[in-house]
C-alpha cells in the first residue's frame, strides 16, 4: 500500500494485463496476479535513494515473480501458492534492501492463478478429463483391493485342499504298501497258509455283499442254494 491503511488499486489496463501473463516452466502461459503489502521502515531512504519506491517495488516484484514462475511448472503455481509467496517475498526483500530503498515487505499474495481467456475453456476440459482419469483409477484400485485379496483367499484354500488330497492320497499309498509288505513277509515265510488265508478273507469280503450263496458239488448235478439264516432271523425278530 503507498498510503498506510490504504490499498493501491490500479486499473487494469493494456500494460497490466501484459504484467500479468507469464511462462511456466513447462511452457504454459499462465495469468498470475499479486498484491504486495509494504512499509516505510527508513523514512530517509525511501524517500532519497530511490526516485519512485512504488513503482521500482512494482518492476522488482514482476520481474522476481516471472523468474519464479518461470523456473516451475504450471500445476506446481497452482498448488503451491503459499511456497510462491515466501519465496517471492524473501527474494523480494533482499532486491529491496541491496537498493537500500527504506521498505519492509510485508506479505506477498497470489490473488488469481488461471490461464488467459482464450485457452480457458480448453483447460478447464483437460482439468475435468484429469479428473475423470483419477476417479476411474480410483474405482479400478478400489476393486482390485475387494477382488484380489478374494481370489487370493479362493486360490490358497484351493491349494490347501489339493495339498490334503496329495497328503492323503500318499498316506494310504504308504499304508497299502506297507501291508503288502507285510503279507510279502507273511507269504514268504508261509507260503500255504498265507495263500489259504489272503484266499478265506477274500471270500469272506465278498460274501458279506451277496445276496444269495450257492455251494457247489462236483458229485451233484444241481446247484444247492444255502439257506439265508440271517435273513430268515432278521424276518423273524421283526414279526414278534
């Protein structure tokens, strides 16, 4: 302000418009506009050391903020603006006090950091495709935080189940061998009663499951059926 208490306005004509557009460092065109709060803090400097102190304040400001700006990129003047301003303010500040121009730099503020009319709307597009683009990562990572940690878990329990099946499978392959090694032992040691005794359980298994039981004779013509006591016992203890 060049009067305390009082802000400086000017009006925004061809000159402050050309003021206010600057190139970013990634070579966009951005217009940035600022205001700067100051104080006579040396009377006597700030009134014979420099012939106009506002306006030197006000090309020094430009020409601090252009270096600033131009040396980042477009999207870090837009979301850094508080780190733009101390560093304008502090650069600022040392410019100020090598001319010994009798101000203190109060505070340096952004106001508007927008691109210039006629590529507004082009960027307000991108702005929204960006947008879209971080919300559509978004859902993506969101399902694949549900659906993978899912198939995960489907695919581990498979895996355990077909490692038990294997585990099991080995188990009774071991025990089948293991008696038949046995029996190999049994066999060769007794070769007659091992066969008459692998013969006898092996009808014994499979009599257990037939319905009706013949004895053969080679002195009879005809077969003998054997009489189903089980059957007749089980009929009888159900008709008491």
């Amino acid at each position: 302000s060049v009067s305390p208490g009082i802000r400086t306005q000017y009006k925004k004509g061809a000159t402050e418009e050309l003021e206010s557009l600057m190139l970013t460092g990634d070579l966009n065109v951005i217009d940035v506009e600022w205001i700067i709060q100051f104080r006579r803090e040396d009377p006597r400097k700030y009134l014979f050391n420099v012939r106009d102190p506002v306006m030197t304040l006000r090309d020094i400001s430009e020409s601090v903020n252009r270096r600033i700006v131009g040396n980042r990129s477009f999207d870090y003047v837009l979301q850094n603006r508080e780190e733009v301003n101390r560093m304008a303010r502090e650069e600022l500040q040392k410019i100020l006090d090598g001319y010994e121009t009798g101000m203190r730099v109060v505070n340096v503020r952004l106001q508007n950091v927008v691109p210039p009319d006629p590529v507004k709307g082009a960027f307000n597009e991108v702005n929204e495709a960006q947008q879209e683009k971080e919300r559509l990562i978004n859902e993506a990572q969101e399902t694949y935080n549900r659906e993978i940690p899912k198939a995960k878990g489907t695919a581990e329990r498979t895996i355990n189940r077909a490692r038990g099946y294997a585990l099991e499978r080995v188990n009774h392959a071991k025990g089948d061998a293991a008696r038949f090694s046995a029996v190999l032992k049994e066999y060769r040691d007794a070769k007659q009663v091992t066969n008459q005794r692998l013969y006898l359980e092996a009808y014994e298994t499979i009599l257990a499951n037939a319905r009706k039981i013949y004895i053969i004779d080679s002195e009879q013509k005809g077969l003998l059926p054997l009489l189903q006591l089980n059957q007749q016992v089980t009929k009888g203890g159900d008709g008491r």
